[in-house]
C-alpha cells in the first residue's frame, strides 16, 4: 500500500465524505459497544424490558440472560465496523432491523423503533461510504 504524504492527509481530513465516514464509524464503533457492555450491568436503561415476550416464550432464557448475548453480540458488531466497517456496518444495519421488528411487537415502543430505523439508514449510509472509500483506494 503507498504511502500517504502529509498534503494528501491533510486534503483527506477536509473532505465531507472523509468527515462522514469517520463519524459514522466513530458513532458505530462506540455506541454498540457501550450498549453492549451496558445489557451487562443496565446502568443506561433497564434493557429486558424492551424484549418483546414472545422472545423468552419461545427461548429457555429470562429476558436477562437474553441480553447477555444481545451484548456480546453488539460488542462484537461495533469491533467489526471499527476493523471492518463494509461488512461492520452491514453487521449493525441487519442486527438495528432485528431490534426494529422486535420493538414493534412491544406496546409503548413505536419511537424507538423509528429512532432505530434512523440508524439502520445511518449504518446504510456508512457501508456506501465505506464502499466508496475502499474502491478508490483500489481503482480497478
């Protein structure tokens, strides 16, 4: 891979999609990872109430235990965007369209599932970028 000179860094950091991808990623990265550590200890929000029961009707699980793989799981999505986010943000983008659906099946939840369909696009929106960042790196 050639090097990078310090003008073409420089030039790369003022680019708008430069800026967006690294944001995204940056959000990407994070905010997964901390919820995901969070369904560990529920210092952010009491997470079991957002499963949806029919989730532990089907499941050997308590809603707790559930959580506790929804976190490795997160953990695991947000590592993914910040060392491969063209498939990370696939990752994050199919696991939001899970949570989506299972917030539509719980009462009192319809916000937060559009909140969710927000960053389902935002996550959409990182992978083109990301996309878009590794074809010019290689042009065919």
């Amino acid at each position: 891979m050639p090097s990078v000179t310090v003008a073409e860094r420089g030039r790369l950091r003022r680019n708008p999609q430069w800026q967006a991808f690294v944001l995204l990623r940056t959000a990407f990265t994070v905010a997964p990872i901390v919820f995901g550590l969070d369904k560990f200890f529920n210092l952010l929000t009491n997470w079991p109430r957002y499963l949806a029961p029919i989730v532990t009707d089907v499941l050997p699980l308590t809603a707790q235990q559930f959580m506790y793989a929804v976190g490795v799981v997160e953990i695991v999505a947000g590592l993914a965007v910040l060392f491969a986010p063209r498939v990370g943000s696939l990752i994050v983008a199919a696991w939001l369209l899970g949570i989506i659906v299972n917030l539509l099946l719980v009462p009192g939840f319809f916000d937060v599932a559009l909140r969710d369909f927000g960053l389902l696009l935002a996550a959409l929106a990182l992978n083109r970028l990301a996309v878009s960042r590794a074809a010019a790196a290689h042009p065919e």
